[in-house]
C-alpha cells in the first residue's frame, strides 16, 4: 500500500513526458549531471587546500586574552 506499483510509475512517465516533452527530458538529466559532477569537483578542491594549507585550522589557533585596562587615574 505504501510502494507504488508498475503502473502508477508507467502513468508519472507519461505524464512527465507530455509536461516536458521527451526532448527535454534528456538534457535536464545531463544538465543535472554536470551540476553534481562540479559540485564533487569543487568539495574536492576544499579538501586539497585545506589539506596543503600550512595555517593550522581556526579551532587550534590560540586567541591571546586581552589586555586588562587599570584605571590608573585614580591611584
């Protein structure tokens, strides 16, 4: 009851077909396809930088405290 069966999948292609026209179809497919391949490509250049990068990252850099002001007027 929950899947759905041969036809109701047949019934959505046809449907999608006629909306889009079976040119389209194909080259929304490609063009999704090149989509995700630059996105891998792009997460897998942050993953070179940061590997080659000589800073260490920002959660191991120490932050100095900061000075403490003495109100040295009225001593």
């Amino acid at each position: 009851m929950g899947s759905m069966s041969i036809w109701h999948w047949l019934i959505l292609l046809v449907i999608v077909m006629l909306l889009f026209g079976a040119g389209k179809v194909p080259k929304l497919m490609g063009d999704m396809a090149k989509g995700v391949k630059a996105f891998k490509e792009g997460l897998k250049d942050i993953d070179e930088t940061s590997k080659h990068s000589d800073a260490p990252p920002a959660a191991a850099q120490q932050v100095p405290p900061p000075e403490s002001k003495r109100d040295t007027a009225h001593v």
